[in-house]
C-alpha cells in the first residue's frame, strides 16, 4: 500500500473517507487530504486500513451496500469504533450525477463516496446481529429461488418443445423445493431466538401476513417498531412523493425505500383487502373515490407497514377489537 506523508494540516483536520468495497478489494479515498488507496478485502487488508484511518481525524465512513461483501469491514471499523454509514447504492448513483460524475470506476466511486459523506444528513449503521445478519441471507435466498420460479413458469407458458416443457417443469420444482428448504431454515433461525420469534408472532396476527412475509420483514427491516409513521413509509419506499412546481402539481408517486420490503408486501397486501375488514374498507373507499386499484393497493400496503410498525412497537398482537391501555391486550388495525 503506498499513501502520501501526513501533513500537519491533515493531522488536525477533520476528514471523511468513502470505501468502494468489491470481492477482492476495498478502494479507498480520504477527503479533503484527497489521499486514494487500494487495500485487499481479507483481515490483513483490513489492519491496513484501520492503520491508515489512525494517521487522521475521520468524521464518517461511507461505504455502499453490497449483499455480504461490505459486511466483515463494516463490522471491524464499527468495532474499532468509526462512525459508518452504509447507503443504498442508487442514492449514491444520484449524488454522483447531481455533481457530474458520470464515470463509474472502484477509484471513482470511492471518491464519489467520501465526498457524500461530508454531506450533512448521515446517520451511523450500526451492523447486523450474526443472527439477523444470517436470516437475511437465508430470505433473500429464498426470495431469489421464488423469483426463479415466477420466471420459469412465464417462460413454460410459452414454450413449444416437449423437450424444453418438460426441463422447465423440472427447474421449476427444484425452485420451488430450494424455497421449501430455505423457508424451513429460516423458521429454525428465528425460533433459536426469543426476540425474533415475538416479532413473528406479532406480523403473522395480521391478515395477511404469513410467516414467509414475516420473516422477510424482520430481515429486510429491522427498524420496524422504532419508527413513527411517516419514517416507515418512507424506508419501505412507500410514501408518496410530491411532485409540484409553480403551477404544476404532478401525480404523487413512490420512490426510494427498499424494494424488497415493497415487494414483500404484494402478496399481503391483495389478501388483507379480502380478509381484513378495516383495510378492504379503506381500499373500497379509495377506489370509489376515483383512485386506481394500483394506487389504492400501494397505499393498503404502506397501511400494513404502519400497522405492524406499530404493532411491534406496542409488542401487541393484530386484534378486531379496539386497543386497550394495558400493554397486554391486542390491538387492532
């Protein structure tokens, strides 16, 4: 690893680093000292790092979400004590074109990076428990065996060939057993914790929700039941933007969020407009009053967001009834 001699100046001020992480290699660039470097993404590469990091005054650190691969480093400069935030990577992709970087190279990115993190607004990412950090490997697992198997069958309705039908038959129930394994695992997971099966508990009362879209939810957003209204609808990119200027007001519409929290909530959502009786009244009510059924549907399932946001929050149960004061009564949607 080579670097520049630390100046005085860069000692004593304040500096934020962006880390493009890849399989192989963390690049990292520290802004105002403009310092670019390459590391390997093993332990070694990560002592390196740290070792690097201590010759400054950071700030923050801004690295993108990779899947798993972010996540070993993530952890260590957590433990370390650095403050790091991980961001959805099309919110990066935005902050680089709104300043002109259409380019995208690791060293591009990773400057790109630190320039965003001397952003206000950016709050630390704590890591994952191993646990959690692991059913959310298992879910998107599972999910990407579902998405294989929706892919399958469209492509089976249109084939000819006896031969290419029957491989396609045989692909999808290999799908479709690798999301039978995968759920069962899953369920292992969450029930070897206390915690995490009271969540479960409390999402599968709701109509709606059954334990596949559970586990999903407890994975995909763990924030649910720390947050108020507004800021759950917002992180599962389903609050409707405004979009107006002078005189024009355009449709609202969703954006953002993370869209494997939306896409979990589909399903649910087109069962709780028929089996639950308050969210099929609000459905109705929106589609009387002009709306499109995509719209209303998309507003049922920030509803179940908001709902099981509140229910766990509450650490109450989805119930008919009206809520009670004491903490152990149901409460209802």
């Amino acid at each position: 690893m080579q670097g520049k001699v630390m100046s005085q100046d860069n000692a004593s001020s304040i500096h934020d680093v962006g880390i493009d992480v890849c399989k192989d290699w963390l690049d990292v660039h520290i802004m105002p000292a403009d310092i670019a470097e390459r590391v390997p993404n093993t332990k070694k590469g990560q002592q390196a790092l740290i070792r690097l990091l201590k010759r400054y005054t950071i700030r923050r650190i801004l690295m993108e979400a990779t899947g798993k691969l972010h996540r070993s480093v993530h952890e260590r400069l957590h433990i370390v004590g650095y403050a790091v935030t991980v961001v959805n990577p099309s919110r990066s992709r935005k902050f680089a074109e709104s300043i002109g970087t259409l380019a995208k190279t690791d060293k591009v990115d990773a400057r790109m990076l630190a320039l965003f993190a001397g952003w206000s607004g950016h709050e630390a990412t704590p890591p994952l428990a191993e646990n959690l950090a692991n059913l959310q490997e298992i879910v998107r697992s599972r999910a990407g065996a579902v998405a294989d198997r929706t892919a399958l069958l469209n492509e089976l309705r249109t084939a000819t060939v006896a031969a290419v039908k029957q491989e396609l038959r045989a692909r999808i129930a290999l799908a479709k057993a690798s999301a039978k394994r995968l759920e069962a695992v899953a369920r292992d997971v969450i029930a070897a914790d206390p915690a995490l099966q009271r969540r479960l508990d409390i999402l599968v009362s709701i109509p709606g929700i059954g334990a596949g879209t559970a586990a999903s939810l407890i994975a995909n957003m763990p924030e649910l039941g720390t947050l108020d209204e507004k800021e759950a609808g917002m992180l599962a990119g389903l609050a409707p933007i405004a979009h107006e200027s002078g005189g024009t007001i355009g449709r609202r519409r969703i954006d953002g969020g993370r869209h494997v929290v939306r896409t979990a909530c589909y399903m649910p959502a087109l069962h709780a407009v028929r089996g639950n009786p308050s969210l099929k009244t609000f459905y109705r009510r929106l589609v009387d009053a002009g709306k499109l059924k995509k719209v209303a549907l998309t507003a049922v399932m920030r509803k179940l967001i908001v709902l099981a946001n509140a229910l766990l929050k509450a650490d109450r149960v989805w119930s008919l009834t009206p809520p009670s004061t004491s903490k152990n009564q149901p409460i209802h949607a």
